[in-house]
C-alpha cells in the first residue's frame, strides 16, 4: 500500500525535484508535514531536506488563514452554498479549540506539535484566528508547534518508536 501510494505522488510531480513535491504536498491540509515528510524520506531525499522544506510548506498557509478566514467565512455566511460549510467549519473548529482556549498560546503548540489527524498549521491557524489571536503572536508558535511535530514524525517514520 504504501508503495503505491509513494508510485502515485511520484507520478503526480513526475519531471519536477523532490523538494518542490514535498513543499507544495505539505500546504495541503489534510497532508501538511505529516505525509509530506515520509514521502520525501520514500523518494529518497535527505532527512534535513524532507523535513526543512516539509516545516517551510506547511507553516506558510498560517499567514494566510489567520489573516484571510475571518472575511472569507463572513462571506461564505452570505451564500446558499457555502453556508452550512462555513457554520460546520465554525463549529468545528470550536469544538477543537476548548484546551487551546484554556491554555491559550501553549494550547496553540501543543495542538500544532502533536501530529494526529485534525491537527497541525491548517487546524491550529484557523482556531487562533476564530480566537483572536495576533498574527505576531500565532505564527511563531504554530511554526514552533510545527517544527516539534515534523521531528516527531521523522521519528515515528524511522521506526525510532515503533
């Protein structure tokens, strides 16, 4: 399985080098660092490599969601087909941002570093922007939360606790 899955993204980014596969796989949201990073490591990259550019591609999208989300679900409040996206997202991500809203910033990292399914940059952006949190102050603990997660998954990936 894991072969054919690391056979389609190769094919995917066919002619193009590793590195710019892994980058752009890693501002995806569901993928982000925690796919981007072994598939680097499968197509042969170094470490270093798969992991800088994999933190770089995923922490880029914050900036954008922490400044753009809030006019974009306004927005999408307005339409009859993205209404009920935007509501599911709001409460979504509501629900995800209970410990965060305890323990504010360190909530923030620890929701970014530890790499679980439907958390990381994308999650973690969106929550500290319905938050309020600064741009000055939620990017740099999101890129710390993600640089914490990355190391994890080189980790896990290399068998170190499994």
């Amino acid at each position: 399985m894991t072969e054919a899955i690391t056979l389609w993204f190769e094919n995917l980014f066919v002619g193009f080098p590793p590195w710019i596969a892994v980058f752009v796989l890693s501002m995806v949201p569901v993928i982000e660092l925690k796919g981007a990073i072994p598939i680097g490591v499968a197509a042969g990259m170094p470490l270093w490599e798969a992991f800088s550019f994999a933190v770089i591609g995923s922490t880029l999208p914050a900036f954008l969601i922490i400044l753009l989300i809030r006019p974009v679900l306004k927005w999408m409040k307005t339409t009859k087909y993205f209404r009920k996206f935007a509501h599911w997202l709001e409460r979504r991500s509501q629900k995800k941002s209970k410990n965060i809203q305890k323990y504010k910033l360190w909530g923030l990292f620890l929701f970014v570093a530890i790499p679980l399914p439907t958390t990381g940059v994308w999650m973690g952006s969106l929550i500290a922007a319905l938050m309020d949190i600064r741009l000055r102050s939620a990017v740099p603990i999101i890129f710390l939360g993600n640089l914490v997660a990355g190391g994890l998954i080189l980790l896990l990936s290399h068998g170190i606790f499994g």
